[in-house]
C-alpha cells in the first residue's frame, strides 16, 4: 500500500512538472513564433517583392537613419 502512495506522488509531481512547464514556456513559443513571421518579412527576396510591386528599384528610398549602427569602426 505504501508503494502506491509513492508512485501516485511520484506520476502528481511529473504531470504538475510537466503542466508548469508548458503553461510558462507556450507563451515564449508564440513570441519566439510571431518574431520567425516578422523576420521573414525582412528577407533580401521579400525586401525586393515589396519594391518590385511598388514599381521602384530601390533608387528612390529614403537614406537609412544617421547614427546606426553600421559596423563601421
């Protein structure tokens, strides 16, 4: 009898383990998933879709902002 209180205590602990786990980390998936969708919207391919149905090269659009960072040293 007091092998099945220790099992029973045991599958409690693993199942609330495993349900706080996804009740804390789904949120950070739909995050981390939403980021993915925005991102593609930045693609060399998308970036030039986007010119491409605005009928511009890319001749015409505006200077990137003063003071970024470049990567220059």
């Amino acid at each position: 009898m007091a092998d099945i209180n220790w099992i029973l205590v045991i599958l409690g602990t693993t199942a609330g383990f495993f349900l706080l786990a996804f009740v804390l980390l789904y949120p950070v998936y739909r995050f981390m998933r939403r980021e993915e969708d925005v991102a593609q919207d930045w693609t060399k391919e998308s970036i030039a879709r986007r010119q491409q149905r605005r009928g511009g090269d890319g001749a015409s659009a505006p200077p990137p902002p003063a003071g970024g960072t470049s990567g220059e040293a």
